[in-house]
C-alpha cells in the first residue's frame, strides 16, 4: 500500500465537496483565490492504512498542508515531528518539504482533528465535530492493540470524542499514556508548533522521548 501514500485524493476522507463549516469553506476560497496553485482542500490522512501507529495533529497550517496536500508537509511543525518519526523508524527519511520528495511511513498513519484550514490555527468545536466522524473512521481502521498519538490537547479531545470516551476520565498531559476500553493506547503530547518550540515549552528532547516511548508500546 506504500504506493498510495503520497497520492492527494481529492475524494473520500478527503473530499472538496464537504461544506459543512461555512467559515472553514469561507476560508478555502478565500486561500484559492489568493494562491491558485495551494492545495486549499481538506487535506486526507497520509500513511498505512493498516498501520498500528496513528498520529493526530491538530488541523493543516496554512502554508503547510494547506498548500502541499500532505499532513505536516512545508511548514514547521512537521520539521521535527518527521525527525522523531524517522529517529524511531517510522519513515524512510526525516524531511517532508513536498508530496513528490519520495517520503514513505512504515506501520505509521498522520491525519488531523480538523481536515480544513481554520483561521488562526483555531478551529472552533463546531468545526472539530463536524469531521470527528471522519477521525471516527480512521480510528476504527487501525487495529488493537494499537497506539495513538495525540498532538496538543484539541486533539487529545478529539480521539476520546471520536471514541465516544469522556474527556475528564483521561486527562491530557504531556507524556501521558491512557489504556482505553478497545484495546488501544493514547499518547499524548504538546503540539510541535513553531510556538510551542520556539518558547521551549516542547524541545527536541522532549518530543523524541514521547514518540519514544508510542514506540515503546507498539506489539513487536
């Protein structure tokens, strides 16, 4: 399934057709009109789809996935978040600039709480609901056990929701691991935001022993 990773489906859990949030549809033709040639569409999960590793993020940044297609791709989040994916063997090389640089995930899937750019970076819980049924979707595909990933607390909030899990039985926190009911395990994180690494409220450091330790709970 590899060859499928780096394929932009403008279709299915990624369709341009979805305009359930008017202000996020706002936003995209506002984003097309003013750079034609960004992707500017809800940006589809990257990965094995039968991967036991997810990582959700929050949702794609506006020069970042927004505009290359791909989760984490051109933008400074996805800097050291494919660093620590590829530190611990989860991709074949450690930089994602764009959808044509030959990056491949091994038993590793990224998606977002949020397929739509939202304005500043903040979407609004309406807007989380809207396409929890699509995280939803791409939980129900990963196998248990298995581990999830969260980046930063919205999406935290967003796998327990999708799970139909409450949120104050599983509280978030940097490092935090929860068992859930089904079998899988949450992982949690500080988003590797350029604010958040920038203020050194989540080092290099620090990121890497959380993806560490997701490594560490995976079936051999």
């Amino acid at each position: 399934m590899e060859h499928a990773q780096g394929t932009l489906m403008k279709s299915g859990l990624g369709s341009t057709e979805c305009s359930q949030c008017p202000r996020l549809v706002a936003l995209r033709q506002a984003v097309r009109d003013r750079y034609p040639d960004y992707f500017a569409s809800p940006v589809p999960s990257f990965g094995d789809p039968e991967a036991d590793f997810l990582v959700v993020g929050l949702a794609p940044g506006m020069h970042g996935a927004n505009r290359t297609g791909r989760p984490f791709t051109g933008d400074h989040a996805g800097i050291l978040l494919y660093e620590a994916l590829y530190q611990s063997g989860f991709s074949n090389q450690e930089k994602a600039d764009d959808p044509g640089d030959g990056l491949r995930l091994s038993n590793c899937r990224i998606t977002n709480a949020v397929r739509c750019l939202p304005p500043e970076n903040k979407p609004e819980l309406s807007e989380i609901r809207a396409c929890n049924s699509l995280l939803s979707r791409e939980l129900s595909m990963t196998p248990a056990p298995s581990v999830i990933l969260a980046l930063g607390r919205v999406a935290h909030q967003a796998v327990l929701m999708a799970l139909g899990l409450q949120a104050a039985h599983f509280s978030f926190a940097h490092g935090a691991l929860h068992e859930l009911p089904d079998g899988k395990i949450l992982v949690s994180s500080y988003h590797c935001s350029r604010y958040n690494t920038q203020t050194r409220r989540l080092t290099r450091e620090m990121f890497l022993d959380v993806m560490q330790k997701a490594r560490s709970c995976l079936r051999p």
